[in-house]
C-alpha cells in the first residue's frame, strides 16, 4: 500500500517492543501479509539514516522498515551494516525482549547501534540511532535469521552539549573590548567645552569693616533686614535698648 498516513488521518504508528517482535516481525516471516503495508521492506544499509525518512510508509520521529539481513563473508558471519558514507556501530550486547504478559517468555532480542560517518575503526559518530529486533534462536521459525525489523530514529540533543555551547557564547561575548575611544572630534569638543567653562570670575567683595562691626555682638544681628540701616541709626537702636 502507499502512503498510509494520507488514507488513514489520524494513524498514528506507536507500537511497543512487544507487538513488533510477536505480531509485526512474527508474521513477516511466516509469510502472512497484512491488509496495510505499515512498515516497508528496504535494505537500510543502501542508504544513509538521513535519507531514510522519506522512505518509510509511516513515522514522524520514528521510522520502522523490515530489513534482510546480509552478512558478510570471512568475518563470522556477522551482518554488514555499512553505507556508502558510513557504518552502523553496535553499542553493547543484545537485550532480552520477554512477553508483559507472560514474563518468562522470551520473544526477542535487541541491538542497539549508532551510525558514524567515515570508515572503521574511525569515524564521527552522529545521533542517528538504530534499534534492531530479531526472533530468538530458540524459534522453529526455518527463515528466522534473514530477515530484522528496524527501527531508526534520531537522538534528541543533550542537556550537556546545549550548556557547552551556552557557555560558549557567553565566553565570546565577555572576550569583546569594553574600553571607550572617544573620537578625535569628541576630545577636541570636550576640551573647547572646558576651556569655555573655565572662565575668571570676580572676587567677592566685601564691605569695609568699620570699628562698631567689629564687636562680636554685631554678627549675630546681621540680617537682610538689617542692612538697610544706617550706623547712626543702628547705634540710636541698641543705646535705647540699654535704657
């Protein structure tokens, strides 16, 4: 079938480890097809991660594609997962998929992998993620290991790296020259300014001491209003006030 999604709104492809090793890849090779081609058969390893979004029936943040598994000559028997720009690592062992209702059961196996660009050993490792379900080797199934089921997704950025390119940015602003360097123009403004400024002002001049000011008695009656005063008329003040 086609495009799932556009016949289908709403569908959304969320399946547990559980529905994909017993019923999706179960009945894969068993030969017994489902009414609605959900997940595509496509050799991954013809392709890089990047590319392989647009080729899954249906997935937004995951994508799910039935796999043959082609192993190489010479090494083991190990599977080849090398593309034109890259390779798939395995990180860690298998881990066990046993049955939520039946917990003894042992239903699958999955392998974890991540995908470097370059060539073994080397490579730049990405966050592209790959999570490889297979059958157990105690199932009867005759075609069990030739084909997987695949499930690629990309890795969401973590914390750490976010915080060191924070703490980068941060590093390169605070590098920035904080000192000011007035302009040629501005220093010769400022320095007109303040020879402008700088101007001689007069003296304060003050009035002539005469002999009755100099009592100490005099300062403390000093005042505005004292001042229109004459020094005859003062002296008549204080002698009536001694009366």
């Amino acid at each position: 079938m086609g495009d799932v999604q556009v016949q289908l709104p709403g569908f959304r492809f969320h399946p547990t480890e559980e529905e994909l090793l017993d019923f999706y890849l179960k009945n894969m090779i068993t030969g017994n097809k489902l009414c609605l081609d959900v997940i595509h058969f496509l050799n991954i390893y013809l392709h890089d991660p990047w590319d392989l979004p647009a080729m899954a029936n249906v997935g937004e943040r995951e994508w799910y594609f039935f796999v043959p598994r082609d192993k190489k000559h010479g090494s083991g028997g190990r599977p080849n997962r090398t593309t034109q720009k890259g390779f798939w690592k395995a990180t860690g062992s298998d881990r066990k998929i046993h049955s939520l209702s039946h917990p003894k059961r042992l239903i699958g196996l999955r392998k974890t992998l991540v995908f470097y660009q370059g060539r073994a050993p080397r490579g730049c490792k990405t966050d592209w993620v790959m999570n490889e379900y297979r059958l157990p080797d105690t199932s009867h199934f005759p075609n069990k290991d030739a084909i997987v089921l695949c499930k690629i997704y990309r890795k969401a950025t973590p914390l750490k790296v976010l915080e060191q390119r924070a703490s980068l940015c941060e590093s390169s602003s605070s590098s920035m020259p904080t000192t000011f360097e007035p302009k040629t123009e501005q220093v010769e403004e400022t320095v007109e300014m303040a020879a402008v400024a700088k101007v001689n002002l007069p003296e304060l001049q003050l009035p002539m001491n005469t002999g009755w000011s100099q009592d100490l008695f005099w300062p403390q009656l000093n005042s505005p209003w004292l001042q229109c005063f004459t020094p005859l008329t003062i002296s008549n003040i204080l002698s009536a006030s001694l009366d």
